[in-house]
C-alpha cells in the first residue's frame, strides 16, 4: 500500500462505520447504501456531498474487515467497536499503521507514558527519507496528519487527550476479540493497537 495524506480528510467515524458495517451485512451494495445516505440521512449529515464522504470513507475501511470482525463490530461494546474501527483505519492507511507499529509500540514497551511533539517529528523526519512520497508532502499536509494521528488515538481510547500532554491511556482487550483478529488474519494490527 502506497504513503497517502487521504487520513487528513476522514474522521474517526465510529457510529458512521457500524451503520455502514450493518448494511453491507444485510447484502446492500455500495450503490443500494448510497441512495439510503441521503434519502434516509443515516450519517446525520447537512450536506448530500457530505453523506457521500462519509459513505466513501466508510465503506472503504469496514469493507476491508473480514465478515467474522465486521458482525462482531456491530454487535459488542462501544470500547471494542472503537479498537475494531481503529484496526479499520490502519488497515486503510499504511502511514498511521506505521506510526502506532514504531512510535506507540516502542512507547508501551519501554513503559513512557506520552506521545511528544517530538515524536511525531522524528517519525515523519525518517518517512521523508525513506519515500519520495511522504518527502512531497506540506508542512501544511505533515502537521495536519499530526494531528489527525492523535485526534485518531484519542478517539480510539489510546490516548487520554489529543492536546498536550497526551498522555498513553492503557487499553483493555479482551481474549475472545484477541482470537477473533488472530483467526482472521489481522494479528499484525492487534499488536500495534496493543503495543506488543
């Protein structure tokens, strides 16, 4: 999978991705799931683009979850949706996978509490050295997906704050979800939203 800076655009969307799950479950296309955006405005959007957005969005991230996760996703608790929905987020961006698999994981190994601006920056001074891709980018587009890396953690429970300090916030599992994601092939990304 390619670098992409597309992260900056999307929210979090929780509730939005659950919705989303359920109809691709119950056979919807993603065509069928289009007209019922708007006409029946299940994302609680203002704006038709919008709706789209969230669909597009959406729709790329829960359609890649293998049908075991996606019917748990949309039947557990709030704290495990958040972790599934987050596992969803990674496997659509490589960057932000990338950053929980060196950054935060290193974190919870050597036992540091918080996720510094310095962090962020040495993370992104290596990707501009490593790809021609992330080299291209804006200062503007950098501090934006900054941002949106921890607005991401937070949301998913990993941190206690997306604003400084923010602080590592220990997230609990539990085993049955744990072999859920193992089964299905998504270890990788249990053990960068663990810090394994």
């Amino acid at each position: 999978m390619e670098y992409s800076a597309g992260l900056t655009s999307k929210l979090f969307w929780l509730q939005e991705s659950r919705k989303t799950a359920g109809y691709i479950l119950e056979g919807f296309s993603k065509t069928d799931i289009r007209k019922i955006a708007w006409e029946e405005n299940i994302y609680q959007v203002k704006a038709e683009y919008r709706a789209y957005e969230v669909l597009n969005g959406t729709y790329r991230r829960v359609s890649a979850l293998p049908e075991a996760v996606l019917q748990e996703f949309i039947t557990c608790d709030v704290e495990t949706a958040k972790i599934l929905n987050l596992i969803a987020v990674l496997m659509d961006s490589r960057l932000f996978f990338e950053f929980l698999h060196e950054v935060y994981d290193e974190k919870i190994r050597l036992g540091e509490k918080e996720i510094t601006d310095r962090d962020l920056n040495v993370f992104f001074a290596d990707k501009v050295m490593q790809s021609d891709v992330v080299a291209g980018w804006t200062d503007t587009a950098v501090r934006k997906l900054k941002q949106c890396f921890t607005r991401m953690m937070f949301e998913a429970g990993l941190l206690e704050s997306s604003a400084k300090p923010r602080t590592i916030k220990p997230i609990h599992i539990d085993y049955r979800t744990e072999e859920l994601l193992t089964v299905n092939g998504l270890g990788e990304y249990l053990k960068a939203v663990k810090g394994v």
